[in-house]
C-alpha cells in the first residue's frame, strides 16, 4: 500500500476548508503585524499617531454613506452565508458509499457499506495477534476506501500482521468487490490488557 493510496483513504476532503482557515488566519496575521508595525511607529512616528480610520476615508464614507452601507450589507450576508455553509459543510457526516457490483438494469446488485466494512472487520480480527478491529468504508461509489484501525495484542509481530492484512484480507476485499485497487488506511494501536487485581 503506497503512501498516494493511503493518503486518498484517510483525506475526507479537508483541503477546501484548510486552505481557506490557512488564508484567513494568514490575512489577520498580517494585519495584526502591520497594525503593531504602525503602532510602534516603524513608519514614521506621525502615522503612529493617527486615529485608526484615515480621516480623508471617514469623510468619503459620510458623502457616500448609503452606497457604503449597501456595501458593508452585501458584504456582512455574503460572509455569513459563507461562513454559515462552511460550517455545515465541516459537520456534516462523511458519505459512507455502497457500491454497484452489477448495474445490469432488472438484475442490480449493491453492496452496502456496512456489510463491506462488517466482512473485511470480521476476515481482519482473524488475524493472529489482532484483539478486535473497526472497518470504515469511506469514499464514493466509483472509488471507495477503507479505513482500519486494528487493536493488537501485547508482543504481536507487526510484520505479521501487516502482510496478513495486506495479503489475505485486502486481496480478499478487492477480488470479492471486483476492484483492482481499494485504497486502504490502517492504524495500529497496542489493545490495553485488563488490570490485575492484587490481593
């Protein structure tokens, strides 16, 4: 499993909203700066001074008070409906999709996420040295992904695991849905044993 693939089954699609958290908080950083610059008098002593607003801005708004009323509504909504659709957009639930293994018409054949995920969770808690597992299928329909995390126990050998995953129950979830890549993440956690009472 290469890094490429890994990277398409872990990613929910988060780059929108990266980019754009990087570019606000970029543009507030910057302002902070330059404000602080100013202030501290790094442009001259007299523009340190100065009120916030430009004087000569503040008459040009009071001449041209509607326009720039219009404007400062238009943009206010704008920045709300954006803001309000990136934050239904951050929460909502990640599609979780069935696949088509026979889009025949009369004769369909859909897998649903849950049984894929359930089947693939049941051949990888098979393995040796695996305690339990969690199968999520993730993606769309034209190209799903996996995502396992798998709990080991104590002292497992992880080479063992990994090719057993790779070998047997990945080979298996490809051949068996008819694809000839299933994009996979796996994370691998040490299963805590139950304590010991001392008496």
């Amino acid at each position: 499993m290469s890094k490429t693939i890994a990277a398409k089954a872990l990613s929910r699609s988060y780059t929108g909203e990266r980019t754009l958290t990087f570019l606000v908080g970029l543009l507030v950083f910057l302002g902070g700066a330059l404000a602080l610059v100013v202030g501290l008098g790094g442009l001259g002593e007299f523009r340190g001074r100065r009120p916030l607003l430009d004087p000569m801005a503040v008459d040009w708004l009071g001449a041209h008070a509607t326009p720039a009323r219009v404007t400062a509504i238009v943009l206010g909504v704008l920045l709300f409906v954006l803001g309000l659709r990136w934050a239904l957009r951050s929460l909502r639930p990640e599609p979780r999709p069935d696949l088509d293994l026979d889009r025949t018409e009369g004769a369909e054949l859909v897998v649903t996420a849950s049984a894929v995920a359930g089947a693939v969770q049941a051949d990888a808690e098979r393995l040796d040295g695996v305690s339990r597992a969690r199968v999520r299928a993730v993606g769309s329909r034209t190209a799903p992904a996996l995502r396992i995390t798998l709990w080991l126990h104590e002292g497992t050998d992880l080479k063992g695991v990994w090719s057993g995953l790779d070998e047997r129950v990945l080979t298996r979830a490809r051949k068996s849905l008819g694809l000839e890549t299933l994009p996979t993440a796996v994370r691998l956690e040490l299963d805590t044993s139950p304590a010991k009472r001392v008496r």
